[in-house]
C-alpha cells in the first residue's frame, strides 16, 4: 500500500516498487487505465483485446455476446499469477459462479484467436523492463527477454479448449503438465518450450520475417501502458517518496503476436519471476539484473554519519543557526 512508504527519509535507499505500482500489476486497473486513456486518444491505444471487468461490466458482455455468439474469451482472476484460475470460455453461462451465484471479480477478455504460431505452438514473449522514475519518465527495455510455449499443438476446435496446456503460455502451467517439453542444456536454446528473445530474433531470420518492426510495437506498446498509469503513479510518488531517485521497478510485460504479427500486451507483471529453473533463465535474468543494478548506480554510505548529519540539520533547522 502507499502508506507503507510513508516514514523514507534516506536519499541513498532503494526500493524496487512504487507507490501505486498495482495500477500496472492488476489485471483490471490495468485495463481500466488503458481503456481511460483510449476514450481520448481513440485507435492508438488500442494495444489490449477486447476486455470486460466483471461483475461491473456483465450487461456489456452479454450484449456483446448476443451480437457476436461464436465469439470466445479468456477469463482471469484480476490478482493472481502463475496461470491460477485462468479458463477459455465461450459464453456468460460459463463463469463460474458462488454457492450465492455472484460472480467473483475477474477479467474477461476477448481471445485471441489467430495467434502467430511457431511450429505450431502458440507462444507469447516476456519483456523486461525497468523504470527509474515516472517524473520525468524514464524506461529502459531489456534487449533479451524470454520467448514462453504452449506444450501442444493449437486448435481452436470446441473440444480443445479446456486445455490449459494449449491455449496458455504460462510456464507454471505448462511444466506442470509437461515438464519433458522444456529444454535444460544451455546450448539449446531455440529449441523445446522456452527460448531467449535471441532464438526468436533468429528464427525471424532464418524464416525471412522482419524482427525489428515487432520490437519498435514493443517499445511502442511499452511506452504507451507506461503514460496510462503515470498520473496515478506519480502523484503516489511525490506525496511518499522524498526523492525521486529511491524507487525503481523491473517489470515483466507479456506480449503475444498475432497471425499478422500485431503485438498486444496482455498483462504486466510487478514482480516477475527471477528464479531459474532452466539454464536459458539463469543466463537471461542474471544479465538483466546485473545490468540492472549497474544502471541504478548504488552509491555506498556511512549511515551512521549520514544519521548524524541528518540530526545536525535538523536542529540548524529549529534554532536558525546553521
């Protein structure tokens, strides 16, 4: 909560969240701020699929889903992680519901149909980003990321779309159920269910496809998500944080293409997994956090003198005398 950083008086600390950094990391603030920004820029905010936040917004989808009835949707809890609670559905009748029949908040979106698909996998990517202030706004993205698979091939028949492992990218999920999909020697990377945006670089290659087109969406769509929540952001900001130096953030977009290689953002994730269960993580996230903390630029302190100095000032403050 903002509160908690109430009480930071020591310029030298970091902390690697902002106040307010949830208008980013839930699901339905997130969409709600892009979908608040998009009312007044029109098309160039149009970097998220079609979403409903329920319960709030349920006349609007059912009336959706009446116009459009082979339309089908995703539907995801607006704070978990890790693939929990995520389900494809076809229409309002499928949410599941509580022994009272409400419905729990969530996020409906509209799915994604024709996504780009590599050997017939489909797959989204997962960008790191780091900010380091949001007043003047200030953005670095990682030049690697992680190229994330489903374990089975797509469809998007009917009978297939209960299964997890086909229509969800989340690694969680897909080594849960298939686990001897992922490669784990490090010279291997472009090949099985997870690769560094490198291979994916050169598969484009390999395969005459322009890379660079995407990244400039990625940055585009980076920068965009970035301005929805800043108003937000730097507001907490400056009412909690003494300098605008202490807080910096990594985040973990997750952006999928579509068949004509359109990026969209799906979600962004406020504190991305940094463990390595496979050789391509370690050395993907140990690189982007060195270059991470070189960047932020830690400055070593006596922190005994600077409490002095601190108590010094104070008292030159009450009695006039410095």
């Amino acid at each position: 909560k903002p509160e908690g950083f109430s009480g930071i008086a020591n310029k030298y600390q970091k902390i690697n969240h902002f106040p307010g950094t949830w208008e980013l990391g839930r699901k339905d603030k997130l969409y709600r701020n892009i979908a608040r920004m998009r009312r007044t820029h029109g098309a160039e905010l149009e970097i998220v699929p079609r979403h409903f936040v329920l319960p709030r917004d349920g006349d609007e989808w059912k009336a959706e889903y009446d116009r459009c009835p082979n339309n089908v949707y995703i539907l995801k809890p607006v704070s978990s992680s890790r693939g929990r609670g995520i389900r494809v559905l076809r229409k309002p009748s499928d949410i599941p519901r509580d022994k009272d029949g409400t419905i729990k908040e969530c996020l409906v979106q509209r799915y994604l149909l024709n996504p780009h698909l590599i050997n017939g996998y489909k797959y989204d990517m997962r960008i790191y980003v780091v900010v380091t202030c949001f007043d003047p706004l200030r953005v670095y993205v990682y030049e690697d990321g992680l190229v994330r698979f489903a374990t089975e091939k797509y469809s998007t028949a009917d009978s297939t779309l209960k299964k997890r492992a086909m229509h969800l990218t989340n690694y969680s999920v897909n080594a849960r159920l298939n686990a001897d999909a992922f490669n784990m020697e490090e010279e291997e990377d472009g090949k099985g269910s997870k690769w560094s945006i490198k291979a994916l670089r050169s598969y484009f290659k390999d395969n005459n496809l322009d890379f660079a087109p995407i990244w400039e969406q990625v940055h585009d769509i980076v920068v965009k998500t970035l301005i929805c929540v800043e108003p937000n952001v730097n507001s907490l900001t400056k009412t909690y944080i003494p300098s605008r130096n202490i807080c910096y953030e990594v985040y973990g977009f997750d952006i999928v293409l579509d068949a004509d290689l359109r990026a969209w953002v799906l979600e962004v994730n406020t504190s991305p997994a940094l463990q390595s269960p496979a050789p391509i993580d370690k050395r993907v996230k140990y690189a982007m956090v060195a270059d991470m903390l070189h960047l932020l630029g830690f400055i070593p302190y006596d922190r005994a003198q600077f409490l002095q100095d601190e108590e010094e000032r104070k008292r030159a403050r009450l009695t006039g005398i410095v």
